[in-house]
C-alpha cells in the first residue's frame, strides 16, 4: 500500500485529532444516556413486584 506523503499526517496531528473525536465522543454518549433523562422516559411500573 503506497502512501501519499502529501497527505501524510503527523503524529501530534493525528493524536490531536483523536482527542477530539474522544471529547466529542464522551459528551455524546453522556447526552444520549443522560441518567436523569432515561429516568423520566422510563416507563411507569406495570404492577409492581410480583413476589411479594
């Protein structure tokens, strides 16, 4: 596989890159899987325990 050293990227390139896609990341899965949201679209108990 040949590579374009046109294109090349640096290595302080490519890490800083990569911490943004990992910052990006993490604030979209804390939005997505937000506790506090998940609670109030949470379903309502469908009767209870069924062992007591």
């Amino acid at each position: 596989m040949a590579r374009d050293d046109n294109k090349a990227m640096t290595r302080k390139a490519a890490l800083g890159k990569m911490g943004r896609y990992a910052a990006l990341t993490a604030l979209g899965t804390f939005v997505v899987l937000s506790p506090m949201q998940a609670q109030s679209s949470s379903p309502p108990d469908p009767g209870g325990n069924p062992f007591d």
